[in-house]
C-alpha cells in the first residue's frame, strides 16, 4: 500500500514540470495507450497482421497488469479503452479482417465524445469524476476541459475513418520512400501524427487550465 501512495502522491520535479507536466499515473496511461500500437506497428511490419493483432492484445494486457501492479486498482478511462482494444482485436483475429481493430477508433472516440457532452447536459462532469484527486479545477475549468477534449475525439475519430477507408488493407502504398500495407499506414498514422498531436494538445490544455487550478489542500 505504501508504494501505492508514493506513485499517486509523487510530484514531477519543479525544472521538468514547465515541459513536462504529468504525474506518473498519467504517463503510465499513456503509455498504456500507445505501446501496444507502436508493437502492433513493428510485429505486423515483420510477420503480418494477425501476429500484429497478437501483439497488441498481449501488450494491451500487459498494460493492465501494470495499471494494477502500480497502483492497485485500475485507472477507469485507460481500463475502459483497453477492455474495448482486446474485445476488436479479437474479431479481428475470428474474422481475419484488420477493419476491426481499426474501425475500433473510429466507434469508441465518437461515441466517447458523445457521451462527454451529455453528461455536461446531465450535469454528471466524467473527466472531473475520474481525475478530481489528480487535478483540481473549478467547475468552469473542468466544462471547458470535457468539451475541449470532446471536439478532439470527434476530430481524431474523423480522422481515423479517413485513413482507414483511403488506405485499404489489399494495397500498397509508399509513404517515405518505403512500401507500406494500407494497415501500416494507418498504424503509422496513429504513432507519428495521433500519439504526439495527442500529446501535444494535452500539454497545452493542461497549461491553458492552470488559470482555473483550485489550490493545493495541502497548502491552504
């Protein structure tokens, strides 16, 4: 128990807070996010994509024996998208078809957008709920923040469906002088653009929000 306290009260260090503003529950979530892609990325290059498709599902749980190794108990939202992960993953292995485990974007980050801002309409603020003992915002603050992320996920879902229908599995297309399935291409599409974009864009907002930070408990 001890450890967990330690990981979830740790403070990033003064000189790497100004660039790099997450605790270490946050960057295990996201890490948990992407490691499995950036796997699936190199082991579907290598040996095809039902060994990628393997990949991901291993480090997809992987991921969450490490979520509850670190801190006992499963980080909601992280869980929440693993749990969709292995579940498309798996049609994609029965099927054979990697339209699964790519169309599985598409499905969760729309519906995930539309479920942030109904529960602003109902008053029930999710990202509040889930990440109140990590940040402490007023309650304009956190609207803000569930609204700006829920624009994010319509665009990358957006987005998502777009690679996914241009780039078919069937062809190949050389994107920087190298030869690339349609599934390599979208696998890339989500490591070098979605993975720092994402990364980028939550530093930002998570910089923008200071302005609506409630003070430390601690330091009242």
């Amino acid at each position: 128990m001890t450890q967990d306290v330690n990981i979830r009260n740790a403070t990033v260090p003064p000189a790497r807070k100004s660039w790099f503003p997450f605790n270490a529950e946050q960057t295990i979530n996201i890490l948990s996010e992407f490691g499995p892609l950036v796997t699936m990325f190199v082991v579907n290059a290598m040996a095809g994509i039902e060994a990628g498709t393997w990949a991901l599902i291993i480090t997809t749980l992987m991921a969450i024996g490490v979520m509850f190794y670190m801190f006992h108990r499963p980080p909601i939202f992280p869980l929440i998208a693993s749990s969709v992960t292995v579940v498309f993953a798996g049609l994609t292995l029965v099927t054979g078809d990697p339209m699964w485990v790519q169309i599985k974007v598409t499905i969760f980050n729309a519906l995930f957008a539309v479920f942030l801002i109904g529960g602003l309409f109902v008053k029930h603020n999710f990202f509040q709920y889930v990440f109140e003992k990590t940040f402490r915002y007023t309650d304009e603050g956190w609207n803000k923040f569930t609204w700006s992320f829920a624009l994010f996920f319509f665009l990358t879902a957006i987005a998502n469906e777009y690679v996914r229908r241009v780039y078919v599995e069937d062809h190949l297309y050389e994107i920087l002088g190298h030869e690339m399935s349609g599934v390599n291409v979208w696998i890339l599409f989500k490591v070098a653009i979605v993975l720092p974009v994402s990364g980028i864009y939550a530093w930002v907002l998570t910089r923008l929000m200071q302005k609506y930070r409630l003070p430390d408990p601690a330091h009242e």
